[in-house]
C-alpha cells in the first residue's frame, strides 16, 4: 500500500480545524486502527487516502493530508476526497460509505457466549443472558446477539473494560443468522479501534445486513484474556435502521454534486465520463466507468460551509476504490452472486429509446419461487440488473415489480438484460435508485462572489456578466454600487477558478455620472473584435418625466477591444455613446438600457437590442440596433416594439434577447410587463434585423423576467429565464431558472430543466428579498468543450456565478422523476425548503412540510401537514413532459380543509394559475372532485403604502412580493391592484397570528377604505361602508364601488403593531376574482377513504387534450385539458386553514411516454452464474 509522505499531527489538525470550521473536520477519538474488514470485500484495491478542502481547481489540483485518519464532511466546501493506489491500475468503482450513526438507532439486544466455537458456521448459542463480566479473546469464545426479531443491523461496538488489548483486527470473523442454527459469515466489513473515556472500543461497520442474530467470533484458543467486557448488556453497542420509515438516502447528495477524476501524477486529472450514482444505504456507490489511473480523486461541488449531511466516520476506511469482476456489483458486501435470470426487453416503437425504463413485474420475473427456492433474499437486496456485456443498470422496484433503466435500445429491436440474485451479504440498492427513473446529466458548481470588493470601495458584483474571449478566456464583469469604472475578473479554466479584480474600463467623463455597468457582449467569430455594451446612469428622480434627461437618464454606450494582452485581457479603444430616438415620435431616449448579449448574423451584421422609455409615465419599447462595419456605426431598427394602449412605469417590451434560427429568420424573445400578459413576448425578423414582425406571444409562460437565447452545440437553440407566473403576472419574482431546448426554431420547447433544482439557491421565494429575487437577469456564455457559466445579482447578497458541466446534456437529456426522500432539512423551515433537496418546496408561510411512514414499509412520505393561521401549500418541479405517466400514492386524515391537487406548465400558488392542466379537489370527507371550466378569476396584487397620513394621495408599491408585514404600524395601509376595473363590495383585512396569538389591537371603525384608478394620487374615499370583526377577521363591506385599486387606512403611528401577515394574504377584495370555476364528481364517482393509502395514475395527454384519471387501478375519468399549456412540469397541493389535517404523498413516479417506453418481452430460466 502506498504509504503517506505528510504524518499527521495534533498541531496540523487544529490548523485545519480552525480554517473549515468546528465540526467540518474531525478526528477518529483515540488513536485509530482501522481497515477493510480481515474478510473484506476482494475487489477492494490497496490505498491511502487523502483529501483537499475548498477544492476550487479540482481538474488541476493535488489531493494531500494522506493516511490521516479523520471524520470529515464531505458536502462541504467544495471537498474533494481521493485515494493514492500505489501504481497505475484499472478502476470501475467507488465506495463512500457513509456515517449512520445519525440515521440509525441503537437496537434492543440480549448478549450470548460460546466457548471453543470452532465452527463459526454450525455453533448455536444455548441462551442469549449473559449479563455479568466476560472476556472475549478465550478459548476460541464467540459473543452472540440476539435482537428479538429480523432487523436491519448497520454496525456493532465492543467497549473493553481496560485501555488496552492483544486483539486486532485479523482475531475476528463476523456471522448472521435468522435461526441460531446456521450462521452465514459476514464479509466487507470495516474495523476501527478508538478509546473512550480510557476504555478501548472496537467497531465493526460499513454493512447493512437483515438478520436476528449477530456471531463475533474471536480465533485465539488460549486463554490469556484481554478484552473483558465487564457489563455486557450496555458494552455491547448493536446499531441498526430507526424504526419505519426505514433508512434511504439521509443526505442531500445527488448525481449532480458528485465527480470522479484520474491522475498519474496528483496534480493534472483526468474527468471520468460516464459516471453513475446509486445510494446503498449504507453509503454512496460511483460506478458504471472504466479508469485507469494512479490517483483518483471524488469532488464534492456543492459550496455551503454549514449543514453538512455526509460524514465519512474515518477517511481512511470510508474511501474504497474498487475493480468489481464480472458479475459482481455495487453493495456486494464481499459475498457473490450465484444465479442469473434472463430478461428480453424490447422497444416496440419505431424510434430509438434512451435511458428509459421497461417495468418488469415480480410475477414476470418470478421473485416468489427465487425466494423460496433461496436465490434471493425477500427483501430484495441481492438483486441486481445488468447488460449482456456485465455493466450493472439503474433498477427500482415498486409494490409490482422493477423499473430497468435501459441506455438504449434501437426502434424495433430487443435487448438482453440479467437479473442477478442469490448473495445475502448485499446491500439493498433497488429500493433507493432514483436514478432508474429521474435520469440526470451535468454537474452544477455555484460560485458565490462573496468577499469581492470594488478598488474603489464598494462590493462587486452589480449587472454581473460574462463572455467568452476568443482565446477561451472567461470574463465577468460588473460594476459595483456608486463606483463609475468597471472591473472583471478572468478564469483561464473555464470557470473553475477566477482572477483577482482587474479594471476593464476607467470612469467616463460624463456629467453627473452616478453609476456605470455592463449591458452585454458580441464577440465577432471572423475578427475576435469584442464588443462590450455598457450602461452609464446620471440622475433618477421616480416621479419625474423619464423623457427628460435633466430627471431622469440612463445613457448607453460601447467600448470595443481589436486587440488583447499577452494574457489574453481585451485592451479597449475609446468608448462611444450610442444615442437612441423614439421611432414613432422621433424624440431623443433619455432612459434607455438592455441586459442582453448580441448576435453576428450569418451575413456578418452585428445585432444588438435596445430597450427604451416612450413616454413621461416609463412606458418601455424596444428595438434591435444594427451594423455592419464591425460594430463601429449602428442604426435603429424602423421597427419599434410595444404593447398598443398599454401603459405605466416599466410597462411595455424590454429585456430582449435574440438568437439566429436555422431558417435564417432573427427570434427576438422579451420581458412584457402589463397585466393580463402571461407569456414572453415574441418577434421575428426575415431580412438580418433591419425589420420586425410586431409582438405576439411566445408559447413560454413567464412574462416579466429578462430571457437568455443561444444556440446550442447540437443545431438548436436554449432559452432560459428566471422567474415564474406563481404570485402574479408582474411580480419581481427571479426564481427558479428555467433552461428549455428547441429544434424546431421555437414551434415547441422542451425540457423546462430547473437549473437550480437541489441546491443551496433553490427557495418558493417568500422568506426574503434575495430569494424574491434569486436570479436577477442571469445570463451565459459557453465555457470549454461543453460548459456554460452563468451570471446573475441577487438584491441584498452577492452576485453569484454558476458552471454547469456538460450543459446540452443536462438540458436535453435529463429527464423523469421518482420521489425517494429521506432527507429533511430543519432549518428549511424558515423559507419552506425543508425537503428541498428532493425538489419539494412549502410555498406558504404557514402549514408544515416533513417525512412520514410511507406506503411500504422502505418508503418514506412527503406529509403536508394544515395550520390554522392559513392554507399549506407543497410543491415539485420536474422536467417537462406532454405525454406522461404520473403516478403516486395519497393518504389523507382529517382533512378539514380539503386538498386542491394540480398538474400546471410552470411553478405555480394557486389551484387556477394559467397552464394550469389538471385541477382535482378532495373533500374532507374524501370524495374526489373535478373541474372543466376553463375560466380564470383576478388574482390581485396586494401591496402597502408606509407612513400613509394622507390617504388620499399614498400611493402602493411591494405589489406581488410575499413578505411578512404589519399593518397597525406608522401609518402603513394595505391594498391591491386588480389589474382592471372592477366592482367591489367588500374588504377583508386578516391576521394570522404568526407574531402572536393574543389578537388584534385594530377596530372595524379604526379602518377607511379607499380606492382609485391609477395609484397616482387619485384616491377617493369609499363611503356608506360598515364593518364587523370576527377572530382574526376583519371585513368591511357596504355598496358596490368600481375601481383597479382599494386599500384600507388607519389612524395608528405609533410601532407596537398587532395585525400581521404574509403580504399576499392581509388583504382580501371582495367579491373574490376566483370563484368561478365548479368541481364536480369524476365520471366514476370515487372516495379516497381517510387513513388509507390509494394509488393515483394521470394518463397525460397534451397534443390530444385530454387526462385520464385512475385510481387504486381502475379508471375514473377522462378529462379535457382544463387550460391551454405546452407542457407539465409542476405538481402543486394546497390545503386550507384548519386547526388539524394532513396530507401524504409518497413514491411520486413521472414517466415522459412520448417517443413510448420500452417492454418486457420474455423472462427465461434462471441459471447458475458461469464462473
């Protein structure tokens, strides 16, 4: 073994201690000896271990601190872990086997002992109650456990009487059995010797076994003892699985945080392709690769520096690379597998598949006479699927049978698969692979620029952009508060690791100048000329004239760079303003302004777009400026962009984004803020930008977010966009960022791939500003082979970059969904991303969202429980589907206040959102109900106006944003905007004892109410109103007045407020814009009986607009598409306020059935394995 050339010591380790954090990194206690287990697995290869922390260079970067035994974290930090083999060998495998001690419990045992056991296999124990001192290391002794029934046992700790003993690891075997007749050994076990309080412990683990009985044999036959357990009731330590839910992955690690490199040399690494992820239980498996290598080294990419979920117990034996043979697999537990069953699959379509699952049925593949016949175990832990070539396949099994992830089959044609059974030892991985059904490509790094600051002053980071110079150099610039210059910094690694802060462009000598910042990037392909489109701000006054430059002026600018330094920085020439006009009306722009990346045509003409205020109120147009001479001179467009008779501050076409189709045509896709506006904004140009179609809407459903288009590696085009329609269609709402592909110039989008699903930055986005807005105007730019970084501001936090790995496969290719949830995390309860992890968001303040007994006994719920203060709300994303299986288990108990069950196109909060396809209610008595009216009510926007003592002229702004306000406080009203005139009969201002139960303070008679048609200072006070307070409720109400916007007034200045809630929900207008929509009974009435699992399966079919609803295996009703969408990709579920009631959902399964799935065509006989 190769051995470590840095020997550790107490003072290197408090050194490491002290800069990753108390708690990142620990010592084994005492002075370990561990190692694979004296029976440990064979395909195990000789190594020390090592690691590297805040591992930002990974690909370039050596591993050390080798041989060190230590617990550590590895979700933390961007950790890498690796592992020196001594010599260049071949590798196909890597095992992280995980520290259980949080996930089990230490399980009831009585303790046995067998003198002179010879046999280990045969030797029985008489009784299990020994409760006085023993010694262990004597005459060949056996220590026996019994755990009172068939269990789940992890590991087992022997704590000696002394501070000292002969034994070691090679003394022992470890032994199972279900009857205490005959024992089975027990292989790829690790061992580790520690002390506590003085005492030695020696500890068996790195397994997971089902049995009742435990045997640790000890081979010394004198008796010259030294391991004496002097109480061995409470010295001997047996550790299992926690009772039911039993255990699954209990960490938040997925496919995409984890990779695996080679080197020859600890320094230049190799990325391994090709690389698949399963959970064991027991730990993380990396499999499915051929690597050839010295060095091998696993990197962790999520950054958090807290809330590790991971722990490797000792480094030195947590880290196992291996070279499995044929016919041996992840989990073996150091047993062999002795029988092989075949399986024919086909694809009956006449197109190829890939990665999709054929379900197989245990009837099919004859699992009960494998189990009687004793060639697999009952719970399914030794079976395991594999090609004809012997690579091992994704597998998951359900209540019926096994979902077989098949790479590929071509239209037509049939495949061989194996189903391998017969080794006890295994570990159980059937019942945790996600990745049989959730496929998932690329790997996602975030960068937070925490920390960076501006030379001249302030932090770093506004209007953050970046771009890629034609030497493959990576640039981000941006600007930084009220600093004039801009800086960057460069990566040379294709975004793995960036520069230090460089000046790109000096202060302009601009009058008044406040504030300079990038706007976007062309880089010529023919000539390398990098055009850089700056933004330069001089004066802003929010109730002036935005047409008038002495108020209000955003000028832009470009700087353009022909040549670049040795180290490839761009050395710019003098910057030139480009002035704008209005074309219809031919007035000078004084606020103009854009956040896109331009295009080169393919006859040569650079396109930039443009966005712009027309009029004194901030009504936006835009227009795509045009050269071609290289981006030195550039015209407008004659065609200008708006939106007739609709207009407002910031209302109108901006944030434009543009991109070459096949077809030669220019896509232009834009924010379009108005009311009633649900999609994009889309327009084309047939003759190289010198014209445009006007507007029309995309078929993208997100209006008032700022879009990135590119064409992809593959001959389509990607669009992504940050923000969603779920609170209102003009709400600030920047998360989550979307990435969809096209390969038909934009007829039809697919994949709808949450980029930030899973990790850190992934929130509903009503717990803080920055998470309001999670991704402000994110943008990208290819990076290497087959990267993409991203860039983005976040209000209120630093500006964030992020690299995703293997971007076109990530978008295209990732596809499908599987709940197998396990882990919670509790300090998501403050923003309702407690399961997060696992693509569940809670999108209320009030309600709870945890884990509960599932429908199976290995299964694990999502359990939404109800709150009295207001409705609970969960909700899933997943990649996009049109036609799709999508099943999942229900169980409801008293569920006062009913259950609104919805399949939408995007992230939506409520049951009638727009691309809302399937709309169920369940009663608290149970009965499921339907809708077809396909009609939308008003979802207002509520907002406040501070310090309101003249009604009559406080306007409201925070329209849309979800944000815990108090209302009797200095003056503050509360209102909303209903987009459009309206009758009104009522208000209802609502507390929800969120700050506190004791009540309101406010009085029906405190309150006025006021109306208007502009939110311009135009407010009328309503008169002949009444009111009346009711708990929590306060509703005045009185003849009908017709106005957009209503608030409600008081007279209370002072700060000791005592009405609180989430902004969306203090206010309600009445009558209530949503009622219209009526659910009846299914075709087939049906009763979901409370307390009692049942089985839900949606046939979607969107091309032919019809859902087919079936539930316990029978079908109940075919639905039409309630309202129009491209496609599904959300799952939301919505309780009212009551004072009890839950809702569980368990084994959420979305299949994409539109190029068809593939089928079992046949099982054969089962066969002994050829050796």
């Amino acid at each position: 073994m190769a051995q470590s050339s840095h020997p550790f010591s107490r003072r290197t380790f408090l050194a490491l201690s002290a800069t990753v954090g108390a708690g990142a990194l620990l010592p084994v206690t005492g002075a370990a000896a561990t190692g694979a287990g004296s029976s440990g697995t064979a395909t195990a290869l000789d190594a020390t271990i090592g690691f590297a922390e805040a591992d930002h260079a990974a690909p370039r970067s050596p591993l050390g601190r080798w041989g060190e035994h230590l617990k550590i974290a590895l979700d933390h930090n961007r950790r890498s872990v690796g592992a020196d083999l001594g010599s260049v060998q071949d590798l196909n495998a890597i095992e992280l086997a995980r520290d259980l001690a949080g996930d089990g419990t230490r399980l009831p045992a009585a303790i046995g002992l067998l003198t002179n056991d010879a046999a280990p296999a045969t030797g029985a124990f008489a009784n299990f109650a020994v409760a006085t001192a023993a010694a262990l290391d004597f005459q060949r002794r056996s220590l026996g456990v019994d755990t009172f029934g068939a269990a789940t046992i992890r590991s087992v700790e022997l704590l000696a009487r002394d501070a000292t003993t002969r034994l070691t690891e090679a003394d022992y075997t470890l032994w199972t059995s279900h009857d205490n007749v005959t024992y089975q050994q027990l292989t790829g076990w690790t061992f580790a010797a520690s002390t506590e309080g003085g005492r030695v412990v020696h500890t068996f683990g790195g397994f997971e076994v089902q049995a009742r009985y435990l045997k640790v044999n000890t081979r010394l036959a004198d008796s010259a003892f030294t391991f004496v357990l002097q109480d061995p009731v409470a010295d001997v330590r047996v550790h299992g699985a926690a009772a039911p839910p039993a255990p699954g992955p209990a960490h938040r690690l997925g496919s995409r945080d984890l990779s695996v490199y080679v080197s020859d040399d600890n320094a230049t690494w190799t990325k391994v392709r090709g690389v698949e992820l399963v959970d064991a239980g027991a730990g993380l498996w990396l499999y499915g690769f051929r690597a050839r290598g010295r060095y091998v080294k696993v990197h962790c990419h999520r950054a958090e520096v807290t809330g590790w979920t991971f722990t490797l117990t000792d480094l030195q034996t947590a880290v196992r690379v291996h070279h499995l043979p044929a016919h041996t697999f992840v989990g073996a537990g150091g047993g062999a597998w002795s029988h092989r069953t075949q399986i024919r699959i086909r694809n009956p379509h006449h197109r190829e598949l890939r990665d999709r699952a054929a379900h197989v049925s245990f009837a099919d593949l004859g699992t009960e006479a494998l189990i009687a016949a004793g060639r697999l175990q009952p719970d399914l832990r030794d079976l395991r699927f594999a090609t004809r070539d012997g690579a091992e396949l994704h597998a998951y099994a359900d209540a019926t049978g096994v979902h077989i992830r098949v790479p590929e089959i071509g239209a037509r044609r049939t495949v061989l698969v194996y189903a391998y059974s017969g080794n006890p030892a295994a570990a159980n991985r059937v019942v945790h692979d996600g990745g049989a059904l959730q496929v998932e490509y690329g790997r996602r790094t975030l960068l937070e620029q925490q920390g960076i600051t501006h030379p001249d002053g302030p932090a770093w980071g506004e209007g953050i952009k970046v771009v890629r110079l034609p030497d493959g150099t990576m640039m981000a610039a941006a600007a930084a508060g009220s600093a004039r210059s801009i800086h960057a910094r460069f990566s040379t690694d294709d975004g793995w690791t960036w520069s230090a802060l460089e000046r790109i462009l000096p202060p302009l000598d601009v009058p008044n100048a406040r504030t300079a910042g990038p706007g976007g990037f062309i880089v010529d392909p023919r000539t390398g000329v990098l055009s850089f489109f700056f933004l330069v701000a001089t004066v802003y006054t929010p109730t002036g004239d935005f047409m008038d430059p002495e108020q209000n002026e955003v000028q832009q600018w470009i700087a353009q760079a022909e040549t670049y330094t040795d180290d490839g920085r761009p050395v710019f020439g003098t910057p030139r303003r480009i002035p704008l006009r209005t074309v219809g009306t031919d007035q000078p722009v004084s606020w103009g302004l854009s956040y896109a990346n331009g295009i080169v045509t393919r006859a040569g003409s650079h396109l930039y777009p443009m966005s712009y205020m027309i009029r004194s109120d901030g009504t936006f147009a835009s227009n795509v400026i045009r050269s071609t001479d290289g981006g030195r001179t550039w015209a407008q467009s004659t065609s200008e962009l708006n939106l007739p008779d609709t207009f407002g501050f910031e209302k109108g076409v901006t944030e434009v984004a543009i991109s070459e189709l096949g077809d030669g045509r220019i896509l232009l896709l834009a924010r379009q803020q108005a009311p009633q506006r649900h999609y994009l904004t889309a327009s084309w140009s047939a003759d190289d930008g010198r014209t445009w179609t006007p507007v029309t809407d995309s078929t993208i459903l997100s209006s008032n977010t700022a879009a990135g288009l590119f064409p992809d590696s593959r001959g389509g085009q990607v669009l992504t966009w940050s923000g969603h329609n779920g609170f209102g269609q003009t709400s600030y709402y920047r998360n989550n960022l979307t990435a969809a592909w096209t390969d038909d110039d934009g007829e039809s989008w697919h994949g709808y791939q949450d980029l930030l699903a899973g990790s850190a930055l992934s929130t509903p986005g009503w717990a803080h500003i920055s998470e309001v807005r999670t991704a402000v105007n994110a943008d990208s730019w290819a990076a290497g082979d087959a990267g993409r970084v991203f860039a983005w501001t976040r209000p209120s936090r630093p500006a964030q970059l992020m690299l995703v790995e293997d971007f076109d496969a990530f978008v295209r290719d990732s596809h499908g969904a599987v709940d197998v949830v396990a882990h919670r995390a509790a300090a998501g309860a403050a923003n309702g991303t407690e399961l997060a992890a696992h693509r569940w968001w809670r999108t209320t303040r009030t309600g709870t969202l945890d884990l509960a007994a599932g429908a199976r006994a290995d299964r694990q719920a999502i359990r939404l429980r109800a709150a009295p203060q207001g409705e609970a709300a969960a909700s899933r994303l997943f990649p996009a589907v049109r036609q799709a299986r999508i099943g999942f288990a229900l169980r409801h108990s008293q569920l006062a206040g009913g259950l609104h069950l919805c399949l939408q196109e995007g992230y939506g909060a409520h049951h009638n959102a727009h691309g809302t396809v399937l709309s169920l209610l369940l009663r608290p008595d149970g009965e499921l109900l339907a809708t077809s009216d396909d009609v939308f009510g008003t979802f207002p926007d509520i907002g406040h106006a501070n310090l309101d003592a003249d009604p009559a002229a406080g306007n409201l702004t925070a329209l849309g944003l979800h944000q815990v306000v108090g209302m009797d406080f200095q003056r503050r009203s509360v209102g909303a905007d209903l987009f459009e005139a309206r009758d009104i009969t009522g208000v209802q201002v609502v507390d929800n004892d969120l700050l506190s139960t004791a009540g309101t303070r406010v009085r029906p008679e405190d309150l006025s109410v006021w109306t208007s048609d502009t939110n311009r200072g135009d407010w009328q006070r309503v008169e002949g109103w009444t009111g009346s307070k009711d708990g929590a409720v306060i509703t005045l109400s009185g003849p009908a007045v017709r106005a957009r916007y209503v608030k409600v007034a008081h007279p209370y200045a002072d700060n000791a407020f005592t009405l609180a809630n989430d902004e969306q929900r203090i206010l309600r207008v009445l009558p209530d814009g949503n009622d219209e929509q009526v659910f009846a009974p299914l075709e087939v009435p049906t009763r979901l009986v409370p307390g009692e699992w049942h089985r839900v399966v949606v046939d979607l079919d969107l091309p032919a607009g019809s859902v087919t609803v079936e539930v316990d295996g029978s079908r109940r009703a075919r639905l039409p598409r309630l309202h129009a969408a491209e496609v599904v990709t959300h799952l939301l579920l919505s309780t009212g306020a009551a004072s009890a009631g839950e809702i569980r959902l368990d084994e959420l399964i979305v299949q994409d059935t539109a190029l068809g799935l593939p089928e079992p065509a046949g099982v054969g006989p089962t066969t002994p394995i050829p050796r």
